[in-house]
C-alpha cells in the first residue's frame, strides 16, 4: 500500500511538472509572437524608412516624439528613434523633469523617465516598446544614449546585438547609421561590452550643469569590452570623433542590473 501511495505522489507531482512547463512554453511563445507582431506592424507603418526613404517629416507626422532613424544592419535593427519631447524641455528649462507627466502609473516611478521603452509609436503601451534616446539628449550631443528593449527574440529591437559577443561575428560588423534633423550621421564600431546598469561612467550625465563625461565613458566600456575594433586603439585624443554613441539594452531580463553596450564613434 505504502509502495502504491508513493507512486501515486510521484506521478502527481510528474503531472504538475509538466503542467508547469506546458504553461511556462505557453507564455514564451505568446510572448514571441507579441514581439514580432509588433516588429511586423513597424514595418507595415514605416514602408518608406524601410524601402531606403528615410523622411524625418513624414516620420513626425505619425508621432512627434520621432526625433530620428536607427539601423545597424548586422544586427537586423531599422527603427524610429523617440523621445518624450515633454520630459526633455522640462529638463533643459531647468535641469529637472516631472516623471508623473503624462504617464502610465502603472509603470514603476523609475521607469517613467524611459516610457518609450513600454510603449510603441503611437504612445500606446507595448511589450516590446520603441527605440528610446536617454530625456537629457538630443540627436546631436557629443555623448548619447540610445536604449532598446532585449526582446531575446531574432531581428526584434535590441535583441541582436548581443551577437557582438562573438568576436567572429563583431569582427564582422560594419558601420550603423543615424538618421536626425541634420541628416545621415555615420556611426563607426568601436567596442562592446558588459556593465552594470549602475555604471555611473556610463549612464550619470548632466548636460543641463555641463556635465558631459565622454572620455570617462568611452574609456570605461573600452576597458571592460568583450571585443574592441581596431579604431579603438587608437588614444582617445588622436581619434577622429567629435561624438559618441552608446546602444544599451538588458542583458536578459529588465530585472538583471547589468547592461550590454556597444559603443560608436561619430566624425
């Protein structure tokens, strides 16, 4: 009898097991398909942008919050870039933003400064947001952040640069472009790397009180890269860029405090 309870638990708890599991598949998979029906509706909206015909006017009629064009072609991203234009001119009135703006209160407080990453062109919430510049920047800033969702799904946002761990495939990489109001604007590989999301180094800037740390940043991800470009040997002093980008994403969930970097130098 005491063999029969046995076996009678252990297939109980079997059957959760697989429950369990069933479940957990079930909403990686719904979640897949909410990523790339949300990359397919970009694409539908944007048909100009992704045929080549990149018009920053036609783009802000949409919404006009786009302030740009991303695409790095090896990591199959080709995405409006946006900025909550509100939040932005309420920190460079004065240097400080109201995070309750306008926003979803759903959203955690800290997340509010960033609500493009939680909702998509049209400003409605979505689970796999938009391409988002840091409030305090503009396209033109000799330092910028640019932050895209790892939506851990092919092609979809950010999800690809994570390739460029590989050295084989970063050696491989060329340039990405960024498309604003003064036009193209060449973006030249340099490093990527991993970090916590805590870096000050990276992530404290201050334009507003002329705080622009852009050799401390560049110099930080350098030495903490997992592949550096030939151009980065180059003394910082002697390389022919007056600006430079970073593209951060999560590094596998929004919750993990580290932060995948990849660093652009911009002539």
């Amino acid at each position: 009898m005491k063999d029969r309870k046995n076996m009678l638990r252990n297939l109980y708890e079997l059957f959760l097991v697989v429950v369990i599991l069933f479940a957990a598949y079930r909403l990686y998979d719904a979640g897949r398909q909410i990523y790339r029906s949300s990359d397919d509706f970009y694409r539908k909206q944007f048909g100009n942008a992704y045929a080549g015909n990149i018009d920053l006017e036609e783009l802000q009629e949409v919404n006009s919050d786009i302030v740009g064009w991303l695409i790095v072609d090896d990591a199959q991203i080709s995405y409006p870039v946006l900025q909550d234009r509100e939040l932005h001119a309420d920190y460079m009135a004065d240097g400080i933003v109201n995070p309750e703006a306008n926003i979803d209160t759903a959203i955690p407080r800290m997340y509010r400064l960033y609500r493009y990453l939680y909702y998509d062109f049209e400003k409605k919430p979505s689970a796999s947001g938009s391409v988002t510049i840091d409030f305090k920047n503009t396209l033109e800033d000799p330092y910028l952040l640019i932050y895209g969702h790892n939506a851990e799904r092919e092609g979809v946002m950010f999800s690809d640069l994570l390739k460029m761990q590989d050295q084989a495939f970063f050696d491989l990489c060329g340039d990405a472009a960024l498309y604003g109001e003064e036009g193209k604007t060449d973006l030249h590989l340099l490093a990527c790397a991993l970090i916590s999301g805590y870096s000050e180094e990276v992530f404290a800037f201050d334009p507003y009180h002329g705080h622009y740390p852009v050799k401390i940043a560049v110099q930080f991800i350098e030495e903490n890269a997992i592949c550096l470009s030939e151009a980065a040997s180059v003394s910082f002093e002697e390389r022919p860029y007056s600006r430079y980008v970073v593209l951060s994403t999560c590094f596998t969930t929004p919750e993990d405090p580290r932060r995948f970097v990849v660093l652009y130098g911009a002539e």
